[in-house]
C-alpha cells in the first residue's frame, strides 16, 4: 500500500460495483465476475484503469456499474 493509502498508487481508479444476477448468463461471463472480484448483486471493488481490466469490464457490462475514481 502507498503512504496515501490507496491500493494502486500513481494508477487513477475505478469502483466497479455488481448491479445484476449472473444467473442465466453465460459461464464466461460469470467467470469474468469472479475475476474482477465479484459474486453478488451489490458488491464492489476498487479496481486500477488498465487495459486488461477495462476489456474485462466490457465483456460484463450489462452486469455492472463503473464509477471513476
């Protein structure tokens, strides 16, 4: 961790928050879910802006929200 506190330092951020069931969905996807951190509706994680996050996060984006940090 920085002195600042922040998990990624010197990286800006996003909070990236679960807002739909992946029931139904496709196993990929759910697996994406787990690799950004998520699992349930209303979970969230801080997240560093990186490519590879953001490809992730666009596979799943009818599941989620994206807020900058």
């Amino acid at each position: 961790m920085a002195k600042d506190g922040s998990r990624f330092p010197n990286e800006s951020c996003v909070r990236v928050t679960q807002v739909k069931s992946a029931i139904g969905s496709k196993p990929m996807h759910r697996g994406t879910l787990r690799a950004l951190g998520l699992g349930r509706i209303g979970k969230s994680r801080i997240l560093p802006d990186r490519p590879e996050i953001r490809g992730m996060i666009h596979l799943v984006s009818h599941l989620i929200e994206v807020v900058p940090q």
